[in-house]
C-alpha cells in the first residue's frame, strides 16, 4: 500500500540499506584509539600501516624491529585470517544490501495497493479553512457565510460555486442565510450580539422577566430572535450533549431556518459569553436530571462532532478506527468499486484496514465476501461442528435430526417419514429387522446415503476452510508473544554476538514480512470459500499453497535459538524475499481477477 504522510511523521517512507560502521568512517588516534573526527570516505591504511596499529596495541612493544622473522610470519598469518572475515563481512553486507533493496522493490506501486495519505487534526483543519478561504473569495461571502454554504453541499467546492452562479438566492436559503430581498446577496449584520436586556423584556424559553434592578443578558444572531443567555446555553447544550448535533443547527425560535454559527457556540461556552449568566440555573424549563457537562467539554464535543461530520462528508476520507487514534487516511486518487479492488490502507499508528468498509484489512478477499464470511463464521461454526459430528438429516424433507434413543427405526417430526438412522433407507423394506439394518445395498437406501453425503461434504468443505482460516487467526494472535520473543532474541544477539542495534533490525523486518504474510493467508481461506472451481482458481490455490508453505517454513525459524539466528542470517533474508514475493504474486493474481471480472462465485452477492 503506497503512501504518503501530511503530517510530520510519515505513514511509510522508503528504507535505505541500514548504516554500518563503513557508512559513517571516522579517523582513529593511533594513541588513544578513539574517533577524533568524521570523514566523508573510509580511512584506507595499508598492510603496514595495519600491522603497525597491530603493535601499538601492545604498550610493551617500542618498534617492529624487535621482533624476528618467524614472528612476522606469525602476523603475516594472522593478517591473512583478518582478510578471510573481512571478506566474509563484506559477504555478508552484500546480501544485506540485496535484501534491502529487494524490500525497496516491494514498495513500489501494486496493482492492488491503494495510495493514500493520512493527516492530523491539524491537517483536516487547514483543508477546512483553505476550502473556505477560497469558496469566500470567490463568491465574495463571509467565511462564516461560506462554511454555511459548504455544509450545505458537503465541502465540495465546485459544485457549489457552480450553483451558486446559477441561482444565489435558492442556494442562500438552502443554507439557513439570510438574502436581501433586492439584490440577491447574503446578509450579515453580525455573526451573534450579547445585550442587556431592557426592564419588561420577557425571554419566550424560561419565561423570565427582565428587571431593573439586575443585568438581564440575552443572545441573539442575525435573524435577531433573542433569548435569555442561559437558555441559549442550555438550548446548544442539548443539540450538541444529547442529540449529538454540530453542523446547522438552527435558530431555536421556529420557524426560522437560520443557523447558529461556529462563532457565536465558541462565545457563548469558551469566549466571553461563558461567564455571562442571569443566575437561572434551577430554571423549571431544565427537565434533563443529568449533571451538567462543563462549557469547555461542551465545545469539545462540538469540535469533535464538526469533525466528524467533516471527514464523513468529504470525499474519500475516514477516520482511523484505532481506538485513542484521532488520524484521518485520506485517498488521494478515486477509488475503484471495492467490488473490484479492495482499498486496503494503514495508518501511522500501525492499524491497517479497508477503507471502503472499516473492517480490519481482508485482502485478497472483498468487503461482501469478507462480511459474508464473517457472519456465516458467527453463526455457523460451532453449530456446524456440532451438527457434523451428532445428526444426520431426513431423506425426505432434509430436516436435521439428532437421535434421542437407542432405537434406529426414526420418524421425522416434520414430514413424518420413516427411516433407519443406519442405512438411511426406508423402515418399510426393513421387515421385522427393529435393530438390524441389513438392507445397505438396496437402492433407495443407496439414494438416501448419497442425498446424505452430498449435504454433509457441503458442510465438510466450510468447515475445511473455516478451520484453517481460524489457525491463521489464532497465530496472529499469538504475534504479540513472538515478538516480544523476538525483542528478547535481538537483545541478546546485541550481549552476546555482539552485534550492534542496527545489525539485529533483520529480525524486526523479517517478522514483518511474517506478521503481512500471515494475516493475507487468514483471508485467502475465505475467499477461496466462495470461488466456484475453474481454472483460475486451480492457479489460486497453487499461489496460496505456495505462500503457505513459505510463511510455515519462516515462521520455523523464528523458533530457533538467537545465536543460531545470528549463524542463519542469510538463510533467513533468504526465506524472507521469497515469502514476499509469494504474497505479492497472490494478490496481484487475485487482483488482476476482480480487474477483470475473472472470478466466479457459488453465491451471488
């Protein structure tokens, strides 16, 4: 799934080789034996330039002189097995870099992948104001006349405009704003006005009266239908606390369309209008016994709900639906039909799922097939266990019925046909044999077993994929104590081979490649559920045998001892590009098929 992050961490980034000690060379203190400073190229130093460092490490040792010729050659010999590892590291380092750059090639973009992007808060904010800032520009309106009007037509910009040039007033009061009746324009006194209220005013809510003795603040917006503050407050509160309301929400006094804007709720719960009262808080008019939220939480909520309905109305965006994860995927091309392409994308919090349905991700397998197989899992797994295993069904009618007794002359409850429950046949051509069926060759007995049989190898083949499909599951369960095993292993790979952090991340990343290629194999079982046999399908089921038997040979490694890991390291790279190519061969496959409209099913959906 390719991918960019608008937000300064990035959903996937391209991964270069990991450095090593070459990338970042420095120069040695033949002294001290410490880095004195970077160098932009590896410090090349001759065999006798080595083999001078050699004896210095040896505070004893005043000059090479000192030793004989046999000595020499000793060191000769010893220069001679620091080449051979020196080799074998660079060896080694050349089938890193091939893995790496095998991973570089995974990352371009695949048929099935979805590209998109995922945005903060902050993001989905500045989208919002630069749609209104370039909606109020053109249109020559209000922001807060804009976001009216974009509410309206759900944030798209140009169809919008386009209406708004064909016909302003109609779209005007579409949006809840007012029009001057002369020109066709919107009008805008003032977004909201706080006042006190003169003696005799009478707020048409809680029925309070204004006196002269004490301030009396009401609230009002451009239609200038006016309240008493406090029931204002309280009139927002239940639109947004209990009803969940947020956008266009309208005048309280009826039948006014208008709306209550952004600006006027901030004031009134976070501006300076939180603060002004007239003391109403046992008003009669409050039926609610629920304990009132704080006018901070309330206007939190309503930025939520804003949100929310947001993302909701924009086109071909989402939420993450990780719990505490507040991202937005946003696609950035049009999707295909999902019935042709499954949108799987993931977020930088690490949850991947389908963007068109929500679910966790269940490529190769599409969001009808993935939501059928589901709740026919929920509902009929262990009852088809059960009924595999105790009942049999009538020849007849094909009710399903469990013996209740010893006896084998059975009469169905519902078309009251008799039956032996060994042989399936008819009683009558049993004779007098009550408990001994003999009549297994006869052809109605025959018809009956073959009616049986068909029906139970149709319940044999859900539950043949229904159990492999819940082993791959229960594996990945299970992923979160292999890697914390894993954790373990490249620790002690660090204290004991001593290898350095970066050197152990193959581990990390091979797991990956592991965990990916598991969870396709998990829905692979359920697609395959529902594909009729064809030759495509022959193909399929090779390619997922293929990548079976891959993920069960890598996932064998993982259970060796860290330091045979360390020894098996190629071996494991090794297993690791061939399981992913596997994957990507499978579901190029099957999205080639749905591209095509290749695939047949035994259902229709």
């Amino acid at each position: 799934m390719s991918h960019k992050a608008a937000n300064p961490t990035p959903a996937s980034s391209s991964k270069s080789s990991p450095p090593t000690l070459l990338d970042s060379p420095v120069a040695i203190d033949h002294n001290s034996h410490k880095p004195v400073g970077s160098r932009s190229q590896p410090i090349e130093l001759s065999e006798e330039e080595e083999k001078e460092n050699y004896f210095e490490e040896d505070e004893e040792v005043e000059s090479y002189d000192q030793y004989s010729d046999d000595d020499v050659n000793d060191f000769d010999d010893d220069f001679d097995d620091f080449d051979e590892d020196a080799s074998m590291g660079v060896e080694e380092e050349e089938e890193d870099d091939d893995y790496y750059e095998f991973l570089d090639k995974l990352k371009k973009p695949k048929i099935y992948e979805t590209e998109f992007e995922v945005l903060s808060p902050k993001d989905l904010h500045k989208m919002e104001k630069d749609t209104i800032a370039h909606v109020s520009g053109f249109l020559s309106v209000t922001e807060a006349q804009a976001r009216a009007l974009l509410w309206t037509y759900k944030w798209q910009a140009d169809p919008l405009i386009e209406a708004y040039v064909d016909n302003r007033t109609k779209i005007l009061e579409k949006s809840g704003l007012l029009v001057d009746e002369t020109t066709g324009n919107p009008i805008s006194i003032a977004p909201y006005s706080v006042s006190t209220a003169s003696p005799g005013y009478l707020c048409f809510i809680c029925c309070e009266e204004a006196v002269a003795d004490k301030p009396f603040y009401t609230f009002e917006i451009d239609c200038r239908h006016s309240l008493c503050v406090d029931c204002y407050k309280n009139y927002l509160r239940g639109k947004i606390v209990e009803n969940g309301e947020s956008r266009q929400i309208r005048c309280p006094q009826f039948p006014c369309k208008l709306q209550i804007p952004e600006e006027a709720v901030e004031y009134l719960f976070v501006g300076d209008g939180a603060t002004k009262t007239n003391n109403n808080n046992d008003n009669s008019h409050e039926t609610s016994k629920k304990p009132k939220e704080s006018n901070a939480r309330v206007f939190e909520k309503y930025q939520n709900l804003l949100d929310k309905d947001f993302v909701t109305l924009m086109d071909k965006t989402t939420f993450c639906p990780a719990p505490d994860c507040d991202k937005i995927i946003k696609c950035t091309k049009p999707l295909e039909d999902p019935n042709r392409k499954v949108p799987g994308v993931k977020c930088t919090c690490g949850k991947e799922f389908c963007f068109a349905c929500s679910l966790d991700d269940h490529m190769p397998a599409t969001c009808k097939i993935a939501k059928a197989w589901l709740k026919k899992c929920q509902d009929d797994s262990e009852t088809a266990n059960w009924i595999s295993a105790n009942t049999k069904e009538c020849a007849k009618c094909h009710s399903t019925i469990e013996k209740s007794g010893g006896c084998n002359h059975m009469t169905c409850q519902k078309c009251k046909h008799e039956f032996c429950w060994i042989c399936m046949g008819d009683w009558s051509l049993h004779g007098t044999s009550y408990y001994n069926c003999s009549r297994y060759d006869e052809a109605d007995s025959m018809a009956a077993r073959s009616e049986q049989d068909k029906s139970r190898s149709q319940l044999k083949r859900y539950l043949h994929y229904y159990n492999r499909y819940m082993n791959h599951l229960d594996s990945l369960k299970r992923d979160s104590e292999t890697f914390e095993q894993m954790q373990e292993k490249m620790k002690e790979l660090q204290e004991s081979a001593g290898m350095s952090w970066i050197e152990v991340q193959f581990l990390s990343q091979a797991f990956e490649v592991l965990s990916a290629s598991r969870h396709t194999m998990t829905w692979t079982y359920a697609f395959a559920y529902y594909l009729q046999k064809t030759h495509r399908t022959v193909i399929f089921e090779d390619n997922q045998n293929d990548l079976e038997v891959a993920v069960e040979q890598l996932s064998e490694l993982f259970e060796r001892p860290a330091m045979d890991l360390a020894l098996l390291k190629i071996n494991l790279l090794d297993k690791c590009q061939y399981v992913a190519s596997r994957r990507v061969v499978l579901l190029e496959d099957v999205a080639q098929g749905l591209l095509d409209d290749a695939w047949k099913y035994n259902v229709s959906f």
